[in-house]
C-alpha cells in the first residue's frame, strides 16, 4: 500500500475553476503544486475589469491556505503551452500520478472579441495540450491527465437525442450487413473558445491510441455558485466571480445584475437551453475522476460533467420571482439557436457516487449575499455583452442599440 500523498499538478491553478480544485484537492490529502502564468489577471487588465470578489495575488493565497489548513501547495509561474523543457523538467522533477489540465483560455465571447483574439485563444489552448501531452511522453512516466473539457463540443441541435458521454453508438454498413461502432461524438462547437476544445478531444485519442496515455475530458456544463467548502474557510482564498459580458457566465451574471439592480440580460427570446453545474460539484468531480483513472490502453475517458440543464429564460424567471428583478431580452450578439432542448446523459458520475446538487433557491442567495457585498467594486458599463459573433450580429447590436443611460455608469440597456 502506499503510504506518501497522491501528487497532482493542476495547470491553471490561478482561475476559476483551477484555484478551488486545488484547495480541494489539497484538503483531501493531495500533494498539489499549481502551473499557471497568470494570465486571467492579465486579461481583466486588458478588458479593464476585474473579479467582483477581491481575489489575492498567489503569494497571499497560498500563504493563507498554509495558514487556515496546515498543507502547502507549490506554485510555479509558467506558460503551458510556449516553455516545453521546463514542463518536461517539472513533470520529471514532481512525478505527479496526475495532471489536471485548465490551462486554457476559456470565454467564448472573449475568443470571438477580434481576430487577434481567436488567433490567441487558438495558439494557446491547442498548443497547451498538445505540449502538454508531448511532454508527459517525453517524461517516460505514467501520468494520469485530467483534462477539463466543454459540454460545447456536441453543439446544441441534437434533435432530442441524449447526449451520450463522448461516444455515439452507430450502425454502418458492412459486407456482412449491418454493424454496430462507437465513434467519437460529431464536434459542432459554438464559438471559436469551443472549437479548441473539439481539437483537443482529437489530441487526446491521438496520443491515447499512440503512446497510451491515460485521458479523462470532463465535459463540464456552464459552472454557476462561487465559493467552496475550502474558498469559504478565509477572505484570503476567495474565488474569482466574473460579471463583464465577456467572462461572466449566465447564472452568475444575472444574479449579480439582480444585486446591483440591473435588468437582467436575456439574449434573443432565452430559450437556449444549456447544461448547468455548480462549481461545489466541479471540485468533487475532478476529485472522483482522478480516483477512477482510465487504464493503460483504454480509450479516451469521457464524463458529461453537468447537473442538470435549464432554459435562459426560465433561470431569468427564477432569478425575478426571487429578488424582484426586471428581465430584459436584448439583441442576441452570438450565433446561436434561439431555442433548443437538451437531455444530457451523467451516468458515468452518478455511479462514481456524485450527489447533485441542484439550483436551490439557499444556494443562489448565497451567490447573491456575495455580490451584494462586493456591489461597490462593480463596473456596470461592463455588464452588456458586445462581443458579437460575426457582421451580423454586431450591425444587429448596434442598430438596435437603444442606451437608456440616464446618468454615468447606470445601465446601458439594449432593447430588443
Ligand atoms: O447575459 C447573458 C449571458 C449569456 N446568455 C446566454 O446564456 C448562454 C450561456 O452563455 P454563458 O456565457 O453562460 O456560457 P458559455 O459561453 O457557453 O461558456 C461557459 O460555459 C461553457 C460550458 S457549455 O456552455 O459549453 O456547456 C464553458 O465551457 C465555458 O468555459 C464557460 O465560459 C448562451 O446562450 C448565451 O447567449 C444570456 O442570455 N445572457
């Protein structure tokens, strides 16, 4: 039996779903170092926003966890997919059993802002993985990765049809008649962020049938909910919490809008129907999956991370009946159904054990209370989304671009 710690990278250990994992991955007895260049912080300087929460620098953070829980986690400032000695030489040094892999760019308004953005959301997530799994080959060790993944690679026009988990059963025609095959799941990414993660998934049954390396994508819904058991323990370990039109995810926003007293911004009529997990469930499922690791010369192993899956609008609907706020449609500025259905398959962690938790009414008020608290540091001209995803929708937005701004700084509101 062995008796020292489970040692786990986790690259992009810095970001929203990164930074709580590795707590929680710490609090279960994992040895965790931290991978990550920083550039989420970068890129709220650049959009010229920042994280409702106060989140600390890295230093602050990890001191705070030495404090709060006893455990160390290393960090190691460094970027994934552009310094491949030093990932070699880390991976060699470290001997990890796993790496969890969020190293990636991961808005997809904010992939599809300009070219110069696709361009970069490309270049660094295709080629974090790639130099990611060359360089766990090159290491010579047998290192578990866990890669965390989109429920956007199946796209949302599946007919009814229940999403499986990554793989479709087919019926094709051979000489001795009909035969049945699993092949990967059509891709039909959304936005170019999307797309990368379709690459990915090619990357991964690459170098699993090549170099049998041992693969989990975790096709995670849209993560709502803020803090952890863990984030919860101190100020100082705060998540991030994301409102702007670029980074903030639905749910969160339009409970944030709510707090501060902004209509709430449903795209088009709101009847995507989209896949939904709240970030509590994220930590818990990366820690069941790299308690169940593929085999040596298994296929690539694909979970549906999600809970459960909600209409726009009638998460809109829930989030007004709660606190009283107005919902605006506005001028949809992605390419996108208007309406779909959605029926996603989550077998695989029901029966590792995960118990969901669902979108109760306790836990978006406790979303609320925290962007309540920290209204103050909101920037409501960040609210709208304005990155639109061709010509057609940008000339949509701003012909119909009503501002109803009646001072600096309150609501710019578009009509639809
Ligand atoms: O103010 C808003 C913001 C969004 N939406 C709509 O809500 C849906 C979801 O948008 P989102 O920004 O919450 O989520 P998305 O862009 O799909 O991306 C997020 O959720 C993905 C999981 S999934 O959506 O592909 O299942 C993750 O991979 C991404 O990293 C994460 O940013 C879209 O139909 C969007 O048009 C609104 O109606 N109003």
């Amino acid at each position: 039996m062995r008796l020292s710690p489970m040692r786990v990278l986790v690259l992009g250990g810095d970001g929203f779903c990164g930074w709580p994992t590795a707590l929680h991955l710490s609090a279960q007895g994992w040895d965790v170092t931290i991978v990550d260049n920083l550039s989420r912080r970068n890129i709220d300087n650049e959009l010229e926003v920042q994280s409702l929460t106060p989140i600390r620098t890295m230093g602050e953070r990890i001191k705070a966890w030495k404090e709060v829980s006893g455990r160390d986690i290393g960090f190691v400032n460094m970027t994934v997919g552009k310094e491949f000695d030093r990932l070699v030489a880390l991976i060699r040094d470290l001997t990890p059993d796993s790496v969890v892999h969020f190293a990636e760019q991961r808005a997809a308004p904010y992939s599809m802002k300009s070219a110069r953005h696709k361009l970069y959301t490309v270049d660094n997530n295709i080629n974090a993985t790639n130099h990611l799994l060359a360089a766990i080959v090159e290491s010579g060790l047998d290192v578990h990765l866990a890669h965390l993944g989109t429920m956007g690679v199946y796209g949302y026009g599946t007919a009814g049809l229940r999403i499986p988990e990554g793989y479709l059963k087919v019926t094709v025609e051979t000489d001795n008649g009909p035969a049945e095959q699993e092949i990967l799941f059509p891709p039909n990414p959304g936005s170019i962020y999307h797309m990368t993660k379709t690459q990915d998934a090619l990357l991964f049954q690459f170098y699993a049938r090549n170099d049998g390396l041992r693969i989990t994508d975790l096709h995670q819904g849209i993560v709502w909910g803020a803090q952890t058991a863990e984030t919860r323990l101190d100020e100082r370990l705060i998540n991030r919490f994301d409102y702007d039109g670029d980074y903030g995810t639905v749910l969160n926003r339009f409970l944030m809008q709510a707090a501060v007293g902004y209509p709430l911004t449903v795209h088009g009529s709101g009847g995507q129907t989209r896949a939904f997990i709240h970030i509590q469930d994220t930590v818990r499922c990366v820690e069941l999956a790299l308690n169940n690791p593929p085999k040596r010369g298994d296929r690539v192993k694909i979970l549906n991370q999600m809970t459960e899956s909600r209409r726009v609008r009638d998460l809109a609907r829930m989030v007004a009946d709660m606190t009283g706020a107005e919902v605006h449609n506005v001028p949809n500025p992605r390419q996108e159904a208007d309406e779909n259905d959605l029926v996603v398959a989550n077998d695989q962690f029901r029966e590792l054990g995960l118990k969901p938790i669902t979108l109760a009414e306790g836990l978006m008020q406790d979303v609320t209370e925290i962007a309540r608290r920290y209204a103050e540091r909101a920037d409501l001209s960040r609210i709208p989304c304005v990155s639109a995803w061709n010509q057609r929708r940008a000339k949509a937005l701003e012909s119909q671009a009503r501002p109803c701004a009646s001072s600096p700084g309150s609501p710019n509101i578009l009509t639809a």
